[in-house]
C-alpha cells in the first residue's frame, strides 16, 4: 500500500473514532428538559359567571316552591310568602271569570319551583304586605302568560311606576280600553271600583278629579287627586 493508501486509511479511522466518541457521550450525557419545559403551564381561566336570574335586582330574586294559587293574579311560595303578580289584573274571587283564571294560573305553576323576580320599582309598595313581582314557572312568564290567555288584564294604573313598564308583555305600550279607566280621572288611567283604591295603591299625584270620583282620591274637594 502506498503513501496515499496509508493517508486514507488513518482519515477514515479517525472519523469513525469520531463518530464513536460522540455517540457514547452522547448516550451517557444527562437529559436536560429544555427552558420551555421549566415554566410551570399557565392557570386555567376561571370560570365565566352565571348570569343573573334577575339582572340588576335591587328587590328579591329567588326560586320557592308555589305551595298555593289564591286566585288568577296571586299565589303564595314557600316561606310564607304572598306575590302578587304585577301588572296583570284578574277578576276577584266570585266575578265572573274568577274560577277559570284561578284554575289557569294553578296549571301553570302550582308545585313548581318558581323564580320570583321582585318590581325593583315598587318594593314594600302594596298595602296588602304582598310582593309584587313577575314569576317564572316552569322557566315561563306566569304574568304574560295570564295576559295571553286572556284570563286577565293589564293593570294600567302601574304602568308608569312599574319596573316591567317598558316591556312588551305587559300591554302597557298599548292605550287601555276606554272602559278600563274611569272618567272621573280623565288625565290618567284609573281603573273603576271595585277594587277600591286609595292614593298608596297608584303612582298618579297631582291629577285632575271630576265628580263623582268614586276611588275618593279628591278628598277636599278641590278638583286635584292624591297631592303631595
């Protein structure tokens, strides 16, 4: 073998000892987890909020049993509790149409479990100690429901007051048949007797009376309801 034979040889038995050194440092050298490996992983967002049953609440929201429907426009919830369903108007109890508005209003929420959505307008407001609230039964609205069935009316002498006003369920955006305001009261809505109401039962102040004013909201005569 000649010179150039011998110089190949050495070149090729370099390059595999080369080779050999590197894969045995290689294989005996530690692992070493890289920088991205040694940031421990972000934290998981947390959990979006559940949106309120009753958004901007300032009155009582909350979900109770209905133990008992009392007539077509109130019924009772667990922990003692009366509502009166706001806005809507059903016949009284031995009117005609009384039993029918009862009897829907039990279907649609007698023994579920309800959500009570206080009027933030009108907290504390009835005479009666009664809330007056919108219902959800069942997840619908009892009070549009009453309405839309035709078992009762909108109750217009709260549609200015009511926290519900605006909305379209409430018919409050429609003019109110002429029979359901007493003339005595020709500026405002005011439904005639009976009920029989007082000047804590409406928002109305100020207003126009004309004879014979059956609510008796002009008590001293002087042509002006319910001043302040």
């Amino acid at each position: 073998m000649g010179p150039t034979g011998h110089r190949a040889l050495a070149l090729l038995s370099f390059v595999i000892a080369a080779i050999t050194v590197a894969a045995a440092f290689a294989a005996t050298r530690p692992n070493v987890p890289s920088a991205a490996t040694d940031e421990p992983p972000p934290p998981s967002p947390p959990p979006s909020p559940e949106p309120s049953a009753c958004p901007k609440s300032a009155g009582l929201c909350t979900e109770r049993n209905v133990t008992r429907v009392v007539d077509g426009d109130t019924l009772d919830v667990e922990g003692n509790l009366r509502i009166r369903l706001v806005l809507i108007d059903a016949p009284e109890l031995g009117e005609a149409g009384a039993a029918e508005a009862t009897d829907h209003l039990t279907s649609l929420c007698l023994g579920t479990r309800a959500l009570v959505d206080e009027d933030d307008n009108q907290i504390g407001d009835d005479p009666f100690g009664r809330i007056l609230a919108v219902v959800y039964c069942k997840g619908s609205n009892a009070n549009a429901a009453m309405l839309s069935s035709g078992h009762a009316d909108t109750f217009y002498a709260f549609c200015s007051v009511s926290e519900f006003g605006n909305e379209a369920w409430t018919g409050c955006s429609s003019p109110p048949p002429a029979d359901e305001c007493d003339p005595s009261y020709p500026d405002v809505c005011i439904p005639p007797p009976p009920p029989d109401l007082d000047c804590a039962n409406i928002s109305y102040r100020n207003f126009r009376v004309l004879p014979p004013d059956p609510h008796h909201f002009d008590g001293d005569g002087d042509g002006i309801g319910c001043e302040n």
